[in-house]
C-alpha cells in the first residue's frame, strides 16, 4: 500500500511537473511573444523618435529660418521706417529751403541731402568766396633801384617850335668823353653840320692846360692837338655849346669847377666875340654808380651854380639833366651805356633825348 501510494504520489507529482513544465513553456513563448512584440514595439518607436527628432530638427531649422527671416524683415522695415523719416525731413528742408529762397530772393539751398544717393553727386564742394577787396591793400611805395626811363616826348620848346637839323650847321660842341657819345650819334645828321672839339677826361680846369703839359689830354683838329679856345677860334662857329664840369667836381670840388668854367668860357668869349655861348648842364650818373664826391647832389650843386653864372654874363643855359633826368635827380637806367662801368655815359636813346630838348630850347 506504501509502494502503490509512493508510485501515485510519484505519478501526481510527474504529472504536476509535466504541467507545470508546459505552463511555463507557454509562458516562456508566450513571454518570447510578448518581448518580440515589445521589441518590434521598440524599433517602432524608435523609428518614430527618429523621425520625430529629425521633424523637430527640421521644425527647429525652419523656425531658426522664419526667425532670422522676420528679424530681417523688421530691419528692413525699421530701415524703411528711417529713410521714410529722412525722406520726409529732407522733403520738409527742400520745402523750407524753397519758401526761403522765394523771400530772399537768393539761389537755392547748396546744402546736400543727408540721405544716402547710390549715384555719384553731380554737387560742387563747396569753398569759402574769395572776392576782391573794395579798397586796395596799403602798401608801401618802393622805389625801383634802376629808375624807369621817361616817356620819349621832348619838354615843349622855349622858343615856340623846334628848329631843323640844318640850324647846327654852323655850331661848334665842346665836351668830353659824354659829348664824345654825341659826336658820333650825330653822324645820322640830326645835328646837321656841327663841328665837335672833345677829348675823354677833359674838363674846364685841364683845358687851361698848354700843349706841353705831360698830361694834357686836349682834342685833335685837322690831326693836331689843339686847346679848345684856340681850336674855337680857328672853327669860328656862330654858335658853341660847352659841356665839361664832370671831370672837375670830383677833382677841384664845386667851387674849383666853377671857377675854371669861368676862366675857360673867359678865353673863348675872346677868340670868339660874335658867337653865341650855350652852357649845357652836367648831366646825372645813375642812381647806384654815385661817387663819394662826384655824385648827383655835387653835380646838382654845380648846374645850379653855372645856371646863376649865365644869367649874370649873359649866356644861354640849357639844362640837359632834366631831358634825360628821372624825376630824381638820376639818369634813366635806359638812357645809359655804361651801367655796369660808370654809370653816366649815353646810349642812342639818351642821346635823341639830348638833341630833341636842345633843337626845342635853342
């Protein structure tokens, strides 16, 4: 009975195994089920998350994008907004600008437009107005170094009308080396037939001289050496125009050379009563060529006193210097030869100066 309840209880509990094993294998593939369900479940989802992330991605992308698009569109309309505002700004100062102009009269505004132009501006720059002044700046007067020369024409005649070349056939010149430039310029005929006794360094003091002085320097007629007295009275000219004096004053002074003026114009007087005497001034050196003693004053200091010498014997005098004379006191730069040298020897120009005012005041 033991054995037989042994073997039944054995077959129950086999039994109780055999089910049991069965139920858990089904559990177990019905587990197996459930976990492939779950697991393609799963990869569903999955695929779903997948999709979903790349859809907010892309969600996220577009809305960066719409983003980005309105901030610039509020840009643009907020930069539309401004030139809309400088528009009309501009638009109120062009209106105003013009109402301006129409009262006053006046062109209209230069000023250019604050608002940005994508196309070059045509607009001058504007530069400060120069105008010339209404009332000419002060200046002071400088006085040129070498004086201009004078205008051509001659001083009016004292005796009413020039006299042709032909009134100097019978005249007789006196002079040194200024007189010596004459000499030759009137080889054109403008002194007619003149005679001429001139010799460089002459002057009234040395022309007292004998022929035998070791310095003499007395003027040559017919080839010989003669003094001037003694050359006028072979000549024997109805009229003689003396000029020396510029050789004296730096030598004997004003006085010294007035007074051989005195004791030479003497001896001719002599040898020629009946002529005619014309004491001719001492004409100026240029301004910048003025000796210590022989200069424009001293030579101005003797004309006056020569001048005063004529009209106590009776003599002509004719003031050369102020026919070729500046205004000054000093010889026109033009009408000098010599101004890198001495500065008071004539040119051509300064030579038909001296013969027109001597044919108007013979």
């Amino acid at each position: 009975m033991k054995r037989i309840f042994s073997v039944i209880i054995a077959a129950a509990l086999v039994c109780s195994l055999c089910a049991c094993s069965s139920g858990k294998n089904e559990q177990s593939s019905e587990l197996s089920i459930t976990e492939s369900a779950a697991a393609s479940n799963a990869e569903a989802t999955s695929e779903e998350s997948s999709e979903a992330s790349k859809t907010e991605s892309s969600q996220t992308q577009t809305s960066k994008k719409e983003s980005s698009a309105e901030e610039s569109s509020k840009k643009e309309s907020s930069k539309a907004e401004e030139s809309s505002k400088e528009e009309s700004k501009a638009e109120s100062s062009s209106e105003s600008s013009t109402e301006l102009s129409a009262e006053k009269s006046e062109e209209p505004s230069t000023e250019p437009s604050k608002e940005p132009s994508t196309e070059p501006s045509v607009e001058p720059s504007i530069e400060p107005s120069i105008e010339p002044s209404v009332e000419p700046s002060p200046e002071p007067s400088v006085e040129p170094s070498k004086p201009q020369p004078q205008p051509s024409k001659p001083k009016q005649p004292s005796n009413g009308s020039p006299v042709s070349s032909d009134w100097f056939d019978d005249a007789l010149f006196i002079g040194d080396s200024v007189t010596l430039k004459l000499w030759y310029y009137s080889d054109n005929g403008s002194l007619g037939d003149a005679e001429f006794l001139c010799a460089g360094s002459l002057g009234y003091n040395n022309a007292l001289w004998d022929l035998y002085h070791p310095d003499n320097v007395h003027p040559t007629l017919n080839g010989e050496k003669v003094t001037v007295d003694e050359g006028a009275r072979i000549i024997n000219p109805n009229k003689i125009f003396i000029m020396l004096g510029m050789n004296d004053i730096g030598l004997y002074g004003v006085d010294g050379a007035v007074d051989g003026m005195r004791e030479l114009v003497r001896r001719i007087h002599n040898n020629c009563p009946d002529a005619d005497i014309y004491i001719e001034s001492v004409t100026p050196m240029l301004e910048d060529m003025q000796l210590t003693y022989l200069n424009n004053t001293t030579i101005a200091e003797f004309d006056r006193k020569a001048e005063a010498y004529c009209n106590e014997m009776g003599y002509h005098y004719l003031d050369i210097a102020s026919a070729v004379g500046d205004g000054y006191g000093n010889l026109v730069y033009e009408y000098c030869s010599d101004a890198a040298a001495m500065g008071l020897h004539f040119s051509d120009a300064g030579c038909y100066q001296w013969v027109e005012y001597l044919k108007n005041h013979v």
